[in-house]
C-alpha cells in the first residue's frame, strides 16, 4: 500500500494565518494528477504542531472527501506523551484513513528501553497499521536498528518505518534483518535511490510537492531497478531537493509552492519564510524544471 511516493503535506495558510483550502486543494491536484501514490496529513511538513485540535478534525475530513479513496492517506499521530496519544485514538475519526505514522517521542529523550515501551502501548491500542518515524534531527534522540527491528519482530501492527536519521549503516542493519511485514521507507528526499537500491520501498516526500511527476518516474525507475534512468532525474533535481531545506522546512517547499502558484508562502510561528537568498535560489532552480 505504501510502495511508491508518498507526499507528506503542506498545511498552507492565508495572511491571516487560517488555513486555505482553496489552495490545499490546488495543492492535492498538482500532487495527484501527477500520480503520487500516498498522503501524510498532520506530519512536520504540514505544521501539525501549531494546528489546534479542531483545525486538525477539520484539515484531515477535507483531504478524505477531496481524496475520495484515489490514494491511500496515512494520519500523523506522535509525541512525547504515550497517554495523549491513547487519548487521541479515542477521539479520532478514521474514516478514510489507512495507517498511522506516529513520531519517535521528541525533547524527553527516552532510552531505547523508553522507545521501546512508547511504541509497544501504540501499538497494542492502536486502530490502524503504524509506521514508526525515526529523525534524530528533530527528536534529539536516535531510535538504533536494535530497537526498530525488536518492535518489528514483536507488533505485526507495526507495518514500517520511516527512516530519516541519515546514518545508513543503521538503516541498512534494519534492511538486512527485517521481518517480511516490515518495509523500510525513505524520510530523506536525497536518499531515495541509494536506500531503494538496498531494499527500502519508496519515499515520503517533501520535494514531490513542487516537482511530483518527475520525482514520482525517478522512484518508479528504481523501484524497476532501472538506476541509469533513476539516476538521471535524481541529478536534475538534486540541487531543488539541497534547497528546499537550507533553510529550514516546510519553509523551503512553501516558497516553491509560491512561485509555482499553489499557495502563498505563509507559516504559523514560530517558524518564518526561507530568507531572500535561499527564496531566489529555489524560484531559479525551479525554472529548470
């Protein structure tokens, strides 16, 4: 179900810092039309954070009646506080939703002992398939190959993982021993090819956002294990991929969302707009696209 690209999407807002719609759903057309295979709502790219509990219901029941079943959707559900998260099982509605994806808990810095234990009491109130999510640059803490193939073995609920620690010894350790119900998912743009070479299944994007088509064909390539083709487009996009995150993401990809016209390059605090060096970097680069 997760094979592929998946999009992991932008929450655009007005000026006056309420959400668009009518942009998201520019949005949601650009990316489907040009054959993304998934969504993540509510992810880090979508602002989840500075959204409040009732712009969160109302975000994701927009994108399951403008989705109407084309593509699966997978729902951002995370934290540092394992009974908030029961709590919002209790009062989500998944209708329309496929899998969670649920973030390594962040700023506690449990040990690996403390992850484990996180993720086994998701997993055993869990509604839905789960993903875990492993990204040490934003957690401040690293969940090791040990403890992500210990959840693997243990919780057939537990479907996958997606890896955006950057340490590819580690991520190959989880490639070389998983179980058969487990798959590997690429959270770093950059890295797509090389661990879809060793195993992994594919993608959640940010670059697919501004350039779907094209990064959607460059994992189909390799998922074919054409690589000469893979390779091609990798390195047509490399330098929009460095870009969109030079300074800071999502603001990287909502000025390309600008300058291609989907929305306007608005965040909520206390994140702020990519500076005016990194903003004309990403509107040349795109002109080459």
């Amino acid at each position: 179900m997760f094979r592929g690209t998946g999009v992991a999407l932008v929450t655009p807002f007005t000026e006056e810092k309420k959400i668009d719609y009518p942009a998201l759903d520019r949005i949601l057309n650009h990316i489907l039309d040009n054959g993304i295979d998934y969504l993540v709502v509510l992810g880090t790219t979508g602002e989840s954070v500075s959204l409040e509990k009732e712009e969160k219901k109302q975000l994701v029941d927009h994108v399951v009646k403008q989705v109407k079943g084309r593509v699966p959707i997978v729902i951002g559900i995370g934290g540092n506080n394992t009974n908030e998260i029961l709590d919002q099982f209790r009062h989500t509605d998944f209708t329309g939703i496929n899998a969670i994806l649920s973030v390594s808990p962040y700023y506690n810095k449990p040990q690996q002992d403390g992850i484990y234990q996180h993720y086994r009491v998701i997993a055993e109130n869990s509604p839905l398939p789960l993903i875990l999510y492993n990204v040490p640059g934003r957690t401040g803490s690293n969940m090791t190959a040990s403890t992500t193939l210990r959840l693997a073995r243990e919780f057939e609920k537990i479907i996958g993982i997606k890896e955006a620690s950057g340490n590819l010894p580690q991520i190959m350790e989880i490639l070389e021993y998983k179980p058969d119900h487990f798959d590997v998912i690429s959270g770093d743009d950059l890295f797509t090819i090389p661990l879809i070479s060793m195993g992994a299944i594919g993608i959640i994007s940010v670059a697919a956002h501004a350039v779907p088509k094209d990064f959607c064909q460059m994992v189909r390539y390799a998922l074919d294990g054409n690589f000469e083709q893979a390779r091609k487009l990798h390195f047509g996009m490399q330098r929009l991929m460095t870009a969109l995150f030079a300074d800071g993401s999502p603001a990287g990809i909502k000025a390309a969302l600008e300058i291609l016209g989907m929305c306007k390059n608005e965040l909520r605090l206390p994140l702020v707009p990519v500076n005016e060096q990194v903003y004309s970097q990403i509107k040349y680069l795109l002109t080459f696209l």
